[in-house]
C-alpha cells in the first residue's frame, strides 16, 4: 500500500514539475513576445521610416533648396531608424545661419536643428520675412520648402516640429505661426520684434506660444514704440491668447527677476506663456535653452 501511495505521489509530482515547467516556458514565449512588441514600438522606423543620404550624428550638414541654403544639425544620439522632433531657428537682424548655430547653443538639445539661411536687404543686411528693413523675399514659402525636404530625407517625427527666433527672427517665428500653425506644434519668441500687425494674424488653428522677452530691453522695448510700429509685449501676448481662446491667466513671480503670466485653459490646450524679465536687456539666455524645450515638447499636432 505504501508502494503504490509513493507511487502516486511521484506521478503528481512530476505533473507537477511538467505543469511548472510548461508554465514557464508560456511565460518566457509571452516575455519574449511583449519585448518584440516593445522594440517594434521603439522601432517603428525600421518598417517605415529610412534617411536619404549618410548622416552621422552630431554632425553638421548643408542643404539647399530653391536656391537658397540651410544648416542641419543632427544630435548626438542620432540613429539613422529613429524619429526625431525638429526645430527651426531663426535669428536677430544681421545674423548669418553659421553665427547661430555657433551662438544660441541649441544643438544640445534633443532634436534636429535646422539653420536656414536669411537673404539681405538691398542695404546688405540679412533679415527675415516681416520687417521693414527685410527683402522681398518669401521666407514663409521657404521654411515649407525646407520642412518639405527635411521630411523627406530624414526621419522627423511630423507632429513634434516647433519654431524659435531671436528678435528680428523671433518675429519671424510668430508670423510662422499665422501662416503655418498646421506645420508647428509650438513656438518661442525671444526678444521678439512683432513689426506685423496683430488684425493680420488670423491662424487657421490655435498655436501654443512663449514670449520671452526683457522689460529693459533697449533694441526691441517691452512696452513698444509707436514710431516704429511694434506692439507693447503685454498686449500682444494677450491678443494671441484672446485668439487661442484662452481663460483669464494667472500671473506669478519665478525666482528674483521674472514674472511669468500663463494663459492655461485654452481651445486644443494651445497655452500661451508670456516671460517678463525684470531688468533684462535684448539678449538671448535669459531662460536655458532646456527651459524653452520643456515647454515646447510638451505639444504636438
């Protein structure tokens, strides 16, 4: 009897053991199977995204494009399968494409950084599309060519592209989101000389937005200059959150030397954030270049 008792005991037990045995063997095939998944989500690009052309990353690269130029910069952790967000730069009055990579530091951050490159006045000076001392030409159609081709050579993920300027070009990058809100998911001015009028912006979808600009600032002044046709800082930012369809903003003081109004509640969540430092000049740095790209990566299209 005690024969057959262990006889049955073993039996169960190596059951048992299968049982266990089979049982992992499901979850190590279901392991396996969730990080496929996992790598395929990572991945998307080897199905259906691949660059044109050898890009190595941290690397500089010069395109053209309807005959004029633009500066590429790829990031340091570039992979050749791997989306990227993307963002153009645009720069003061008198500054060259080279000057602002080598300036503005924006190659650090996590994204493809596109330099175009500004055309001169018949003075000679470079500038962008919207001011009185600009040229003629179309830098609006321009900077749709560039996306156009960016999009095609690379692997640029489309709902993550945003536009920055300084000054002259943070002006430029405001008119950008007039003309081309269906292209950028967000926007920073920094200084910016808004010389079109607000009546003529009238954009097709709410464009979330950050001004920074410093309320001594003696080139482009915080509280405008009717001579000269630019907007109090104040009011135009209040303008563009009253198009956003914004609620009441709150105001609050950041550290020792900013006050920071933010309107929130706003049709499609397209915050507007405008960025008053207290004492600051015309100059770029007031906030980190980090700090701009928190609040533009928050949005996508």
């Amino acid at each position: 009897m005690r024969r057959v008792a262990w006889i049955v005991a073993c039996v169960l037990l190596f059951m048992s053991v299968l049982g266990l045995t089979m049982h992992t063997q499901s979850l190590e095939s279901e392991i396996k199977a969730l990080e496929k998944q996992l790598v395929a989500s990572k991945r998307p690009e080897q199905s259906t995204c691949k660059v044109r052309g050898d890009w190595l990353p941290n690397t500089t690269t010069t395109g053209t494009v309807n005959g004029r130029q633009y500066l590429v910069h790829v990031p340091e952790n570039f992979v050749s399968y791997e989306y990227y967000p993307l963002i153009m730069f645009y720069p003061g009055k008198g500054a060259s494409a080279g000057a602002a990579q080598a300036t503005f530091g924006l190659d650090k951050l996590p994204a493809i950084v596109v330099y175009p490159y500004p055309t001169a006045n018949t003075e000679g000076v470079l500038a962008w599309q919207g001011a009185p001392y600009s040229s003629p030409s179309d830098d609006v159609a321009f900077t749709a060519a560039v996306l156009d081709r960016l999009q095609d050579d690379l692997c640029v993920d489309r709902t993550k592209v945003y536009a920055a300027g300084f000054s002259n070009g943070g002006g430029f990058a405001a008119l950008l989101s007039c003309k081309l809100p269906e292209r950028f998911a967000a926007y920073a001015v920094i200084a910016g000389a808004m010389y079109a009028p607000a009546g003529q912006c009238v954009p097709s979808k709410p464009a979330p937005l950050i001004s920074i600009h410093g309320d001594k600032d003696s080139i482009v002044p915080y509280d405008g200059s009717l001579l000269r046709k630019l907007p109090s800082i104040d009011s135009w930012t209040a303008s563009r959150a009253k198009l956003n369809g914004c609620a009441t903003p709150t105001t609050v003081n950041e550290g020792i030397n900013s006050i920071v109004t933010i309107w929130n509640q706003c049709t499609d969540n397209a915050t507007v954030q405008n960025v008053r430092i207290q004492g600051g000049g015309h100059s770029w740095g007031q906030i980190t270049n980090q700090a701009l790209w928190q609040f533009l990566s928050r949005f996508s299209l």
